[in-house]
C-alpha cells in the first residue's frame, strides 16, 4: 500500500478485554470519520494483532507534519483523550514523522 501523504502518525496501544467491543465500534463509527474529516488527513487505518501485546496499531497518512499540530486537529485529540481515559486504554507509542 503507498502512502497518500508525505506524513504519517503511528499508533500502538491496547485495551482492556471489557472495553473492546466498545473501543472497535467507536473507532470504526466515529473516531476514524472524524480523523478524515480534519483537513490535511488522507488515509487512516487499523490492524489488529493476531496475538502479543500491542493489540492494535493505527496509521494515519496526513498531507504534511503541520496538519498534527494544526488547531482542528488539536480539538479533536482533546475529544479523543476524554473519550479514551473512559475505557481502559493503554497508549504503547505514538510518533510522528515525515
């Protein structure tokens, strides 16, 4: 898969078991439209680990490194945190990266 941007951010963390199903839906049904509804997102996606910790591993593909530190993206990471610190999620790493 080429990457659609010249940027990307990576993601590994893991959830607690009780809170997965909750955790996939809401990132399949919001949390991924949301990411590619902020200008200069090009490309989000999510694996899932067949076994081992970490459980998942995001990338998403952004037009340029700004577009991480841009005022609509800062608004919605703070929505995200809030939303996350009410399951039990683990972040493992985030980086950036151009």
């Amino acid at each position: 898969m080429p990457l659609l941007g010249p940027a990307v951010m990576l993601l590994s963390f893991d959830v607690a078991p009780e809170a997965i199903a909750e955790h996939n839906q809401r990132h399949t049904q919001e949390h991924l439209p949301e990411r590619l509804s902020i200008p200069g997102f090009v490309r989000g996606t999510r694996w899932v680990a067949l076994s081992g910790p970490p459980g998942y591993f995001v990338m998403y593909q952004v037009a340029q490194l700004a577009t991480l530190t841009s005022a609509a993206y800062l608004r919605g990471a703070a929505e995200v945190r809030a939303a996350m610190s009410r399951m039990d999620f683990a972040l493992t790493e985030r980086e950036l990266g151009a």
